[in-house]
C-alpha cells in the first residue's frame, strides 16, 4: 500500500494521518509531545503505521472465505492489541525505575523499601491491565503515561499509608523512569503483539484470525509523501518544502471532514484560532489569541496540576457542576492562585472548574467573533475537543450568541483535524509530481525496524 503522511506537532500532543492514494484515511496515531520534537513525530508516526496495518488486516478479513463471522472480532483484537502494547511499555518502565533505583545515590537508604514497593505497585498494574482493555471497559486515555500515573499514584499513596514506604521518593523515581521511557523511540514488533493479542480471543476463532494476521502482514506499507504542520512547525524535522500553516491545515482538514463547514474553531496547547473557510475549505479570514497562552489547552493542564489530577479528568469532573461559578481570570500566572482561594472558601472544585471551563470557551467565543463569527456549519477541532465539559460550554455559548439552528461538528476524531489537513497538501504533493523528501526520522525507524515474520506468523496460524 503506498501511502501518504501528515503530523501535526502541538505543544500539547502529537498527531499523524495516513492517506491512501485515494485519499481514504487509513491510519491515525497520537502521543504526548516531548522536549525532543523528533522522537514526537516519530512516534506519532509509528502509531498511525500500527493503525494502518489494522486497516490492511480488515481488508484481509473481508478478502478471507471465513472471515465473515470475524468481523465482530476485529474489535477484540484491537483491544488485545492495546493490552499488549501497554504491557510492554510497562516491562520498559519497570526496567527503567529498577535502573533508576540502582543508580540514584540519594536513594541509597532506601533501596530495601522503595525497591520492594515498586514492585508490587508495577505487579498490580499487570494483574488489573486486562480488565481496562479487554471488554466493554471504556478507552479512559490515548496515553501510556495517563494510565500508568494514575494507576502508579494510587499505589504509592497505599504503600504510604500502610507505612511501607515513603510516597515522595516513589513518585520521584516514577517521574523520572516515565520520561526515559516516553523519549525512546521503541520499534513495535507488530508480528509478536498480534500473536499474543490473538491468544487472549476465544480458542474457535484463533485459527481464522491468525490466517487473516498472516494475509494482512504481507503488504508493505510504502510511505511516498509527508507534510508537516502545527504549533511547532518552525522545529519539525521536515523540509521547508514539506510544512505547511496549521491554520491552511485545520481549516481544509475540518471542511473535508465536513464538507459544510464554514467556520472553525481550533483550541490546541498553546493558541486558539477562529478561522473562516469558503466552500472549497480554503481559508479566507482568522483570528487567534496572542503569545499569551490564557484559554488554551496549557491553561487546563496547569489546572490540572494544581488539583493534582489528569487532563483527561477535568472534563468529566467538571461536568458534576451544581452550579457555574464566575471565574474572574483566564490568565495561566494567576489561575493556581484563584484556584486555591476558592477552594480554600469552601467552594467546590466541581463548580470552580465549571466556571474556568465557561471563562475559556468566552474567550475562544471573542476570537471567533473577531475572524468573521459564526457562520452555519461551525466545526471544533484540536485537543480541547475532547474534553466534555468545553463542548457542553461550547454549544451553550453558540446557541445564546447564534441561535440554535447552527450545526456544531464535533468529532471524536477532531483532534486529527490539523493532521489530515497535512496528509491532504501531501497527496496534492504526489498528484502534482513534486519529488517527496522524507523526515530523518523515517530514515533513522527503518534503520532499526525489523521486516515482518511472515513465515514465523504462519507458523502460529497453522498451530490453531
């Protein structure tokens, strides 16, 4: 399959869509940014090739005389699939902390506590992962390191509480082993996770599904085209040629995900921008905030912090709202301490984010007055459109400023919106016969991927 790439580098997460030469997208992968935008965009792109080779796996179902009854097993698999990746990263994140723990001379004295500790801590882990996965169990986050924090902090403060060790210096030593273990660039090994993901399925479908492994391994996956974007784009490591606006990307990326869309609203990490398209999804007008990053995705996430929690929790705490408070500034600098005020009056921090949340959505409401306002279709991309309680403010705020006959798109997959933006100027760049020039860091993943066991695969089809 020859395909096409497009990453969007935000400051916040990471985003990459693959295209086949028809356009169709067939892949999309997502990781937190890091200090090292390379090692980013890498992993964004290994994530969204995985997501690819699932899509070649569904057409080898549908290709194969007994695959009609598997589809309603592709979706298992997938599942396994992530529990097996998530167990990796798990065994690479034990090794690190034991690493970690071996050569920390601070924590010398207490080796023979937080040693021992860990270890249950990271035991419980694997012995709870498959009921997060497996299932009806609901996706609670894209990202490793979410699950593995919350599940490591509730840990370290029983192991605190029993007395067994001491709750800073685990954490510590977690927050030290995560980031070693987010900046590596690990190759999957796509043919082992899907052998062990087919285990975990039900013994009558093993067989089928391994031959349909097999037959859905055999086509190459040829990358032709990249094109980068995003909050970072002046740092991707992609040619000058191959980086496009990201603003050109979430307009045309929103309009070809819904072809009505007229307006946009773009929240990400570190800007908000308002952005007019016409009925091609070419840009005619925007606005975005200035350097302050007051009302974006930074904002929540320092809230977050302060209250100790996920980004992903905010939203769904706040949505527990008995009432909405007024928040009386929007600015990162001084946001902890209003926060901390008023839950030091008593209020409750289910109301405060509510207000906080509304505070942001009036702000994001301004800029989008300021590029043209709203005009019918109106679509909400970036990473804050995954939090529940911003949409809900969000539809709130249209319908008492624009009345309730405008369609609001928000998709599951909106956050995706600037990276198939890219995705699309690199298909131009192949229709158009430009010569693609592909990022080091493709060059630098096929130096260390191994090509695919299909024999060693067929082998473990036949066993079953």
């Amino acid at each position: 399959m020859r395909v096409v790439v497009g990453i969007d580098l935000g400051s916040t997460t990471t985003k990459a869509v693959v295209l086949d030469e028809d356009g169709k997208i067939v892949g999309q992968g997502i990781t937190n940014s890091r200090s090292n935008y390379e090692v980013a965009c890498a992993v964004a792109r290994e994530e969204a090739i995985t997501s690819t080779r699932f899509s070649l796996l569904e057409r080898a179902r549908a290709a194969h005389p007994r695959g009609a009854p598997m589809q309603a097993h592709m979706p298992e698999l997938h599942k396994a699939f992530r529990l097996e990746l998530f167990l990796e990263e798990l065994n690479d994140l034990r090794d690190t902390m034991m690493r970690e723990l071996d050569r920390s001379l601070t924590q010398r004295a207490l080796r023979g506590v937080l040693r021992p500790a860990a270890e249950r801590i990271l035991d419980r882990m694997r012995e709870e992962a498959p009921a997060q996965f497996l299932g009806d169990a609901p996706r609670r986050s894209d990202f490793f390191r979410d699950l593995a924090s919350a599940a490591f902090n509730a840990g370290a403060e029983e192991a605190s509480r029993d007395g067994s060790a001491p709750f800073e210096p685990l954490i510590g030593l977690f927050d030290r082993a995560i980031l070693q273990v987010e900046t590596r660039v690990v190759k999957k090994e796509t043919e082992a996770l899907l052998r062990r993901a087919a285990q975990r399925l039900p013994d009558a479908v093993r067989g089928t599904l391994g031959e349909i492994v097999v037959d859905g391994s055999k086509e190459p996956i040829e990358e032709i085209s990249f094109v980068g974007t995003g909050y970072g784009r002046q740092t991707l490591p992609f040619p000058k040629s191959a980086i496009r606006s990201e603003i050109l990307c979430h307009g045309r990326g929103a309009h070809r995900r819904f072809h009505g869309t007229r307006t946009v609203l773009d929240i990400g990490g570190q800007d908000t921008k308002g952005i007019q398209v016409d009925e091609r999804g070419v840009v005619t007008s925007f606005q975005m905030n200035d350097r302050c990053a007051a009302g974006s995705g930074r904002y929540l996430g320092y809230i977050a912090d302060e209250l100790g929690l996920g980004l992903h929790e905010l939203g769904p705490l706040a949505l527990q709202h008995k009432r909405v408070l007024k928040v009386n500034s929007t600015c990162t600098v001084f946001a902890g301490a209003e926060l901390r005020e008023r839950l030091a009056l008593g209020q409750r921090r289910e109301d405060v984010l509510a207000g906080l949340h509304r505070s942001i959505m009036l702000r994001a409401m301004s800029i989008i007055a300021r590029s043209g306002g709203i005009t019918d279709e109106f679509t909400f991309t970036g990473g804050v459109c995954k939090n529940p309680m911003a949409t809900a403010m969000l539809r709130e705020l249209v319908a008492e400023n624009y009345g309730g006959h405008i369609t609001i798109n928000i998709d599951p997959d909106s956050i995706y919106m600037g990276a198939l933006g890219a995705a699309l100027f690199a298909l131009d760049d192949v229709h158009e016969g430009r010569p693609a020039i592909l990022p080091s860091f493709v060059a630098s993943a096929a130096a260390i991927t191994p090509p695919i066991d299909v024999e060693s695969l067929t082998a473990c089809a036949t066993e079953h």
